[in-house]
C-alpha cells in the first residue's frame, strides 16, 4: 500500500512539472512571438527594414526563461519552508544568472549563425538597459507565488485527494508494528527516516516527513516546525517566547517548539480543537 501511494505521489509530482514546463513553454513561445511583432510594427512605423532573425536573436533573454524557471521551480520544492533571507535569494541569483547568461549565449549564436556581426558588449549593454527590470519582476512574481499561492492551492487539494490513513504499518527488520494514527503524539525528522512518538515509544520509520503528511488528516495533524508535525488533540496548552516562536506543551509532558511560519494556521485550529 505505501510503496503504491509512494508510487502516486512521485507520478502527479512529474505529472505536475511536466505540465509546468508545457506551461512556461508556451507562455514564453507567445511572448516571444508578440515582441517579434511588435518589432516588425515598430520597423514599419519608423520605414526601416525588419530583420526576423536579428529581432529573434535579441529574444534570447525569453528562452532561457524556460530552463532557469524550470531548475528553480525544482529548487523551490526542495524547500520546507522559505523564509525572507531564502526569498531573496531564490530571486537574486536567477536575476545575475540570466543577466550573465543572455549575452554569453548570444554570443554563441552570433557567432554560429551571424558570422559574430553582434559583440558581447552590444548584448551586455542591451541586457541591463532592456530587460533587467523585466528579471527582477517576472522571477519575483514567480518565487513569490510559489511562496504565498502555491502552498494554498496545494493544501486545497490535499484536502480534496488526501488518501486518509487510520493506521501505518512500521518496519524493524523481520517485526512489523501496526501503529494507529489516533495514538501518535508527533513525528519528527530524522533523514532520512521519520520518528513517530507514542506515549511510550519511539518507531523509526522509512518515509519522508512530507509524504507521510499527505497521509494524515490535516484538520488533525499539524506541522509546528519544518522538521515536526504534531497530533492536536495531544497538546495541552501553548506560549509565546516573546521572540515570535512559541513552546507548545504536549499531554504526555514533553514541550515542543512552535515556528513563527506556522503559528498562525497553527493557533486557528487551537482555537476551534
């Protein structure tokens, strides 16, 4: 059953990227071929010759969009959580990346199929005065609605294909332990297993800590921290730190710490338990 829902879940994760690809792939060909447009407009306008290879060659900057989107959407997803410090990274370094890439490719293709009529400084200098803005804003939309979107339309559907599990089998050797999911008092990370904590004992068990999240009712269970997720009806109470984080105190004495990322979502749910 695990090694089925695993086998799921890895192929709506390919499913979902491939069609991401799809997606950036035409939005990118549908820019790309508005701006030539717009280029063969602009040469009507002002009664010069238009140039379709020499306009396409300057559309470099849109078809690398497509690969450097792609990787950071990869990289993205690797992520528990993304916090300010990591935002700006996410969108910094695709910005040089692509701002050092547009003419060094240019370049290339100059040099292959233009005979080098194009210099390296003519695409540098017409990068940063053309399309820098356009990075900044397009991987700042993208790596902020992954950040604030995507996490509320993954957990809309979640809740929709949630596969609700009542009971997870656990592996030692030749002993295998049915575990209900009611008893469980939290689940921690350990790479790259998981710990799921009992009211007296400790199971390591073989699966990430996202996909065993996918598993549990979310109205039930609840990620406090990037590395724990947590059983509601086994916590007592909770405070603040005063720093932002909180200790949450469990039924069966232990306290766990409660990140800021998740206090919010987390305290809603106290409120209605």
């Amino acid at each position: 059953m695990n090694i089925l829902l695993k086998d799921r879940n890895k192929t709506l994760e390919l499913f979902k990227t491939n069609k991401l690809v799809l997606i950036l792939f035409g939005v990118f060909v549908s820019i790309i071929a508005l701006t030539i447009f717009q280029d063969f407009l602009i040469s009507n306008r002002k009664n010069r010759p238009f140039n379709f290879s020499e306009s396409l060659l300057f559309k470099t900057i849109w078809f690398l969009f497509i690969p450097i989107v792609s990787f950071l959407y990869y990289l993205l997803k690797k992520e528990a959580i993304i916090g300010y410090g990591k935002t700006i990274l996410f969108i910094a370094v695709p910005v040089l990346l692509h701002l050092i890439l547009i003419p060094v490719v240019s370049l290339i293709i100059s040099i292959i199929f233009y005979d080098g009529r194009f210099a390296f400084y003519k695409f540098l200098s017409y990068s940063f005065g053309h399309d820098f803005y356009k990075l900044i804003i397009i991987y700042t939309l993208f790596v902020l609605g992954y950040r604030y979107w995507y996490p509320l339309m993954n957990r809309a559907n979640n809740t929709e294909d949630n596969p609700i599990v009542k009971t997870i089998v656990v592996s030692n050797g030749k002993r295998n332990t049915l575990i209900k999911v009611q008893d469980i008092i939290q689940i921690t990370a350990s790479t790259p297993y998981v710990l799921i904590h009992l009211e007296n004992k400790r199971y390591l068990h073989t699966e990430t800590l996202k996909s065993l999240s996918f598993k549990l009712k979310k109205q039930v269970f609840f990620r406090v921290h990037k590395s724990t997720i947590l059983n509601l009806s086994k916590i007592v109470s909770y405070k603040s730190r005063l720093n932002g984080d909180y200790d949450i105190k469990l039924n069966n004495g232990n306290t766990v710490r409660l990140s800021r990322t998740y206090s919010s979502e987390f305290k809603k749910a106290f409120r209605k338990k």
